[in-house]
C-alpha cells in the first residue's frame, strides 16, 4: 500500500480488501514452525505421580516447568519457567540461547 500511496494512488486496506475478494485473490503464510511430536509412537507412557491431583494443599508440594522456544532476529531462545502449583506463582526461570538461528 505504501508503494501505491507513494505512486499517488489513494487506497486503504479496506479498498485493497474489497478488490480482493472481487478478484478472488487471498493471502498465503508461510508456516512458521514444524511439529516435531512423535505421537505414533511404541515407547510405554510413564506413570503420572500426581494421579490427576492439581490442587495441592500447601506451598512448594509440586512445582511444574514449561519450556518455550523464542524465535528472534538475531538469537534462538529458550525460556524454562518452574511454577508453584498451590500458589500458581514462577518460582524460578532461565533464558539460554543460540548465537546462530538454527535455520
């Protein structure tokens, strides 16, 4: 659109969304990541040792982590998060990175 406006042609997103859909014309993403999941798996599923108890009934009786995975311009991260099930509160975290992207 900036291109246009800077050629002196007077258009919005809500035209170039009208003209669209008139030519039939829809916008493809590119996918941003890959599953990488193993469901179909053989290997045994370990046994649960909460056996479906999340409420706990004091402080620092089970915790739980996440880990994500922080796709920037420059570095690949990794956020580990530790929370506190009783108090939903982070108990602790680390941040470690790639220098070099892994694409």
């Amino acid at each position: 659109m900036k291109l246009l406006r800077k050629e002196g042609f007077e258009i919005g997103r809500y035209l170039v969304r009208k003209l669209m859909k008139e030519l039939g014309l829809v916008v493809k993403c590119n996918k941003r990541f890959t599953l990488t999941t193993d469901s179909k798996r053989q290997l045994p599923v370990e046994e649960n040792p909460l056996n479906r108890k999340s409420s706990p009934s004091a402080k620092n009786q089970v915790w739980t982590i996440d880990i994500m995975y922080i796709w920037t311009l420059r570095d690949s991260l990794y956020l580990t998060v530790m929370i506190d099930f009783y108090s939903r509160r982070i108990v602790g975290w680390h941040l470690d990175g790639q220098k070099e992207p892994p694409w």
